[in-house]
C-alpha cells in the first residue's frame, strides 16, 4: 500500500506582542570575499588596500572599490597595525589612579594620544609592585607601541626587557637610575621653594612637612630635599620637621599635629604645614577637621597639588599646582617622537609649579 504524502506543517504566526525571532548574524566580510566578488586575486585587492592601484588596471581598481561598498567590507585596523608593526596603542600605567595627579596626567596625554592618532591604555598599579611587572609584559603581550610609567618599585628592574624588544618608555613625575629613557617632571625643588617662601613670608616659622612615605620615589625625596635645605637656610629664624604619613595612620597624624601645634605656640611660633602632595594635603584637612580646627587659624596649610576639593576646605586651602594636564602632554609627545623613530640622548623635561593662595595661609593682619 503506497504509503500517504507527507502534509506540510503550517508555519505559526507570532501571537501579538510577541518578538519575532532574530535573523541569523550577517557574517563580516572578509577579503576574500572581495576577490571573489571582483573576480581578482587577494593580493590585488590588498595592493588596492595599501594604496599601490598604480600598479592595478583601471577596470580591476574600479571593480575592487565597487565590491568593497556593495560588501561593506572593513579591513580590521589591528591586523593592518601588526603587519606594519605598529598598533597606535600607547600604556599609560599609573601609581594610584585615586591620587588626584593621576587622573589629570591621564588627561593630559589622551589629548596628545589623539591629537597624533593613538590610543591610550590606562594600567593602575595600585601602589603595588606586581602590578607594574603586569604592565611591563603588557607591552610585548598586547603589542603596545609604548609606554608612560609612573613608577611603584624603583628597586626592580623591570624595563630591561621592554628595551630590549625596542619598546620606548617615558617616565614621569618618578625618575629611575639606570633606565636611559626621557623624565618628565615638575620641577621639585622650585615648588618648595614657592611654598616656603609663601608661607615665610605670611609670618609662618614653624613647618611641619607631611608627605607619604618617602621610601625610594624620587618626587618625595627632591621635596623633603629641597625643604630640608630651605630650613637649613633660614636658621634659626625658620624650624622645620617632616612626618611620613600612610593609609592607615590617621589616629598617629592627628596626635601628632596636635602636639606638635601646641608646643610650637607654646614656644611662641606660628605653625603651619606643607603638605607633599594631595593625598597629604586630604590627611591633613581630615585630621584637623577631627581637631575641630579651622586652616589658618590654629595652624597655617599649603599643598602641593591642586585639587577640586582644596577650595571648599574651611576658608580655602592654599596649592601650588602642578602643570598636571601640561606633564601628561609632554610625556606623551616625548614617547611618540620615540616611537616614530627619534634617536637623541633622554631628555628631561621640568615644568614649574603655579602658587594658589587661599584662607588657609592668610597673615593675622590680612
């Protein structure tokens, strides 16, 4: 017995309301999909790609762009960087991404990055030295052009294998001996300088400097330095103390801040802080809030670093800022001059600090 025809099953319409089932991705044209559809080989169409339609007939030129729109075919910019070695990608690997510096170094070389045509990979190191071994494989690993580094560990020597792959590095704000690669740096010793003559010259000769722990990063100790010489200097009209403050000493700053207040009025002089950087300077505006102080009154507070915050801390805390978003630029434009193929001897590059006078540094007679 002949067996019955097979009946169609009527397809079902989707109830209202329903989504409709997804069409099936459109995949990415490839380039051979470009040759197949110009009826020309792969190479005439990469010749085409890569500008060389001298060498193409006008008809086969005419028929590979038209393939490409009717295709809409993209070539992938990482496989067309590789092949000429380079991907414009640039790492920019920070310290601590939390320290208002940071950010506004970030700033300043992305507006650099794109200016010339490449982008920026942020790396926060975290304050951590682990870390910035990650980064530094990162720029074989990830195929980066270069890096700016804000260096953790200075007793590392992490670079060397970058150097010796013929990536560039530039450093920034941290210097490390024995890397041959340009520094870019506000100038230390000069922001002190215009601190401590700001406050000499607001009556303050009692300074207490307070700054992170100075270790082996260089920024800190061309500060502690540089202040330690100015003390020295006006002797014994000026008398100077420094206090490396950490994470979890807030309890140990604020005790010390009022003990040491108390003796210099005790001694008949006016106090004051510098404080290193704005990390320092948030530490210090805690610690005196918890005090129930007010800047410029019990004591006197000058920063390095210019914050968003400083100007809504009592009657306004005093900076002097660094060229931040200026610093960012200038390592930038050092590490793609390198890139490009600059060969000089490394160069450092120091930019001068900008005095912002608030409450918190104001004379008695102001």
């Amino acid at each position: 017995m002949p067996k019955p025809a097979p009946t169609a099953t009527p397809s079902r319409p989707c109830p209202p309301g329903a989504a409709k089932p997804a069409a099936p991705a459109k995949a990415r044209a490839t380039i051979a999909d470009v040759a197949l559809a110009a009826q020309v080989s792969k190479a005439t169409v990469s010749r085409y790609l890569n500008g060389r339609t001298d060498i193409l007939t006008p008809d086969m030129a005419k028929r590979v762009q038209e393939a490409i729109a009717s295709l809409q075919y993209r070539p992938s910019p990482m496989a067309q960087a590789l092949k000429h070695g380079r991907t414009r990608l640039i790492g920019l690997a920070v310290a601590d991404v939390t320290n208002p510096f940071s950010v506004a170094v970030l700033q300043g070389a992305e507006k650099a990055c794109q200016a010339a045509g490449y982008l920026l990979v942020l790396f926060n190191l975290g304050n951590e030295a682990g870390r910035e071994r990650d980064a530094m494989h990162a720029l074989s690993a990830y195929q980066l052009d270069g890096m700016i580094l804000n260096r953790v560990d200075t007793s590392a020597q992490l670079w060397q294998d970058a150097q010796l792959h013929g990536k560039p590095i530039v450093l920034v704000d941290r210097f490390q001996e024995g890397l041959d690669a340009d520094f870019v740096t506000v100038d230390n010793p000069g922001v002190v300088q215009i601190a401590m003559d700001h406050l000499q010259q607001q009556g303050f000769d009692e300074v207490l400097l307070v700054t992170e722990p100075i270790a082996d990063v260089s920024s800190r100790t061309a500060r502690q330095q540089a202040f330690a010489r100015y003390i020295q200097s006006q002797a014994p009209t000026m008398q100077g103390s420094v206090w490396e403050s950490t994470a979890d000493g807030a309890s140990a700053l604020q005790q010390h801040l009022q003990h040491w207040q108390q003796q210099a009025q005790q001694a008949g002089r006016r106090p004051a802080v510098l404080a290193g950087n704005a990390v320092a300077s948030l530490r210090v505006a805690t610690a005196v809030h918890a005090l129930g102080w007010v800047p410029g009154r019990e004591l006197g507070i000058i920063g390095v670093d210019e914050t968003d915050w400083a100007a809504l801390v009592g009657p306004g805390l005093s900076t002097v800022a660094q060229p931040t978003d200026a610093l960012g630029q200038a390592a930038a434009t050092c590490l793609i001059e390198r890139i490009q193929g600059l060969q000089s001897p490394a160069r450092t590059v120091e930019l001068p600090g900008t005095i912002i006078v608030r409450g918190s540094t104001k004379s008695p007679s102001n």
